[in-house]
C-alpha cells in the first residue's frame, strides 16, 4: 500500500484511498490513534467526498499540494524544517527533482511571496542545515567537476 502512495504524484492521489490503506494497516498491526487524529482524517475524508460528489476528477491532496509545499519552503517550524529534508534528501542524495516540484507548486499558492524564500535561504546556512547544506555543497561540486571536465573535452576535441 504505502509503496503506492510513495510512487505516486500528488495529483494522482486519492485521499479516502490513503486512509482505506492506512485503515488496512491499522486492523494488521493494532495501535491506538489518537481521536484528535481520527477525527481529522474522518472530516478530510467526508470533505472529499462532497467534493467529488460536484466533481469526479477532484483531488483534495493535489489543490491542497501548493499550500503544503509553500509551508515547507517558508515555514521555520523545526517539524517542517524536518520534513523538508526528508523529503529532498534520499540516501544521502538530493532530489533536485522534488526540490523542483516544491518550487513551483509552492509557487500556485494564493499567498506565495517568493520574498519568503529568504527564510528557507536563511535556515540553509544556519547550523540546523548542515546535513542538507553538506549535500548541497557535495552536489553542487559535483556538477562543478562535470561541467570543468565536459569543458576540456570540447577544448581537446577542437585541437
């Protein structure tokens, strides 16, 4: 179940989907959730159904994507600062991919300002980043030695 949910884009998710599979997940290993929590996925999951009572092809977690990925770009709560780098960093690489992604669904949110990005900026050179600025940096040199050696190749190849 989660491998699917892994794999797929925001825009292809279903919420009631992700809480039949955690339900699922829930009788097989049985933990207690907290009732705060039920009821939150209990409100998502009717809210998601009116909406695709009006539209077929709604998808709550794709119009709520660009405000989640703004909260993770500016947002300076350690708990999102977290979440930030667990989801652009994977074993011990960065995703520019998703950093991408973030960038410009971020960028749909009604409230973006990208003057905003200066927090996330500003939290990459604090001492709570130094594992996301060390991949940063190893990545960025990385590219560095790609682009010196494809330079002398083009310098040996027009002798």
């Amino acid at each position: 179940f989660f491998d699917d949910v892994l794999d797929a884009s925001v825009s292809q998710l279903n919420f009631k989907a992700i809480v039949d599979g955690l339900g699922n997940v829930l009788f097989q290993y049985p933990f207690r959730v907290p009732a705060y929590y039920a009821l939150i996925l209990r409100s998502l999951t009717v809210l998601e159904g009116l909406a695709l009572q009006a539209d077929p092809q709604y998808k709550l977690l794709g119009r709520a994507y660009p405000y989640i990925a703004r909260r993770l770009l500016t947002d300076p709560a350690p708990e999102l600062r977290e979440s930030f780098e667990e989801l652009i960093i994977k074993d011990n690489q960065l995703r520019w991919n998703r950093l991408e992604n973030l960038l410009r669904e971020g960028s749909k949110s009604s409230d973006f300002d990208a003057g905003q990005l200066w927090l996330l900026a500003s939290w990459l050179v604090s001492p709570g980043a130094a594992g996301v600025r060390s991949k940063l940096a190893a990545e960025v040199a990385r590219m560095m030695d790609a682009l010196a050696a494809d330079d002398v190749r083009n310098r040996i190849a027009q002798r």
